[in-house]
C-alpha cells in the first residue's frame, strides 16, 4: 500500500456554501451587536420563542416590570408590530429581535443567562415528513439548556395535540429538562393563535 492510500480526501466547501457560512456570521455578528446594546450584564432575561406581534411579552413585561424581557421572530412584519406595541407601552425592560431563535442563543453575551422561556403556538409542521422541522426536539432544548440555571422554567402551549404529545415525550426523557405537571402556568394573556384555537395544550418543565 503506498503512502497516500489512507488519506481522505474532501472536497473544499462550494461557494454557495461559503456565501451562506459567511451570511450567518454577519447576521450572528449583527444579532450579537444588537443584544448588547440592551441587555445589562449579568442579565436574567425573560425569553419568548417565536413572539409574533408581540401581545403576550408586551402584556407580561407590562406585569412584571422588574424582569428583562426579550422576544425573537423570524418576520419582519411581526417584529415591527411587537415593537409599536413596546413603544406605546413605554417599557423599558422590553425589546424585540428580528433572528432566529438558535442564533438568538449563538449571540446571547455569555454572562447572561435564561431566567424562564416562553414557546406558545409555534409552527406544528403536522405532516409526518415534515416532523424534522419542529422547532422543540432534543437538540435545540439541549442549547436552551445551557443557557439556564437549575430550576429554570420552560413553558409550551399549542392547539396540535399530536405535537404537545410529541414535546412532553422528549421532555419526559430528556437530561437537561424534568415535567412540572404541578406548576401552575405563570400568566395569561390570549395570543391570536389562542383566540382562535378551539382548545389548546399546555405544559410547564424545569431545567434539572
């Protein structure tokens, strides 16, 4: 055998690959820029996942003026609505950003930590091919997980049953998470989703 029989050879990255690697640093860069501008050092920060117009966070910020309180969408729309709404409420302990949830947590300076997440009514991707895309699967509650001290709360709300059944399954086993059947849920205030939802599920676990 000669000498370079045992080398793998890989091929370089295609420059669609480095345009896209080199777009997500920029917007995590930008994410990370953003997020220091407003979060105080040492922040323990309220987080909603996917916070639409931002009714909820708007609602609760106004009720707990003494959390920091942050919510992340992907839509431009949704996030200049929830701002307007921040605005007119004149809170300073809210803020809204336009990015994904993990680069959210990619940028998040690194003395700040997670002091309760909020997940109400994401996308529930109900066709079986589809499942890959969920957001809440083990992996990506593993991330929050390790930006959340012991006894962190996580809450969940959805109208797909089928869904709710599937996030409480990966929690039952989960490492990082424990069900909290017995904690009541923290506060309402009506989404649209939940205006519009004929019944809805909900579900409370702790960072272990």
């Amino acid at each position: 055998m000669g000498p370079t029989e045992n080398v793998i050879e890989t091929d370089p990255p295609t420059p669609a690959v480095v345009a896209h690697r080199a777009e997500l640093d920029a917007r995590r860069e930008a994410v990370r820029a953003e997020l220091a501008a407003f979060v105080p050092a040492g922040a323990q920060l309220v987080w909603e996942v996917g916070c639409g117009h931002g009714h909820f966070l708007t609602a609760y910020a106004a009720a707990h003026r003494d959390a920091q309180c942050v919510g992340v969408d992907t839509e431009l729309d949704r996030i200049r609505r929830a701002v307007r709404k921040q605005e007119r409420a004149r809170l300073s302990n809210l803020y809204f950003v336009r990015t994904e949830a993990r680069l959210f947590l990619e940028a998040l300076p690194t003395d700040a930590t997670l002091a309760a997440v909020f997940v109400l009514f994401p996308d529930p991707w109900p066709k079986r091919r589809h499942h890959k895309h969920r957001l809440l699967q083990e992996n990506f509650l593993r991330e929050i997980a390790a930006r959340a001290a012991p006894g962190t709360p996580f809450y969940f709300r959805t109208d797909h049953e089928p869904y709710f059944r599937a996030v409480e399954a990966v929690l039952r086993e989960h490492a990082d998470w424990r069900l909290a059947p017995g904690d009541p849920w923290p506060f309402e205030q009506p989404t649209v989703f939940q205006a519009r939802a004929a019944a809805h599920f909900s579900l409370v676990a702790r960072r272990r």
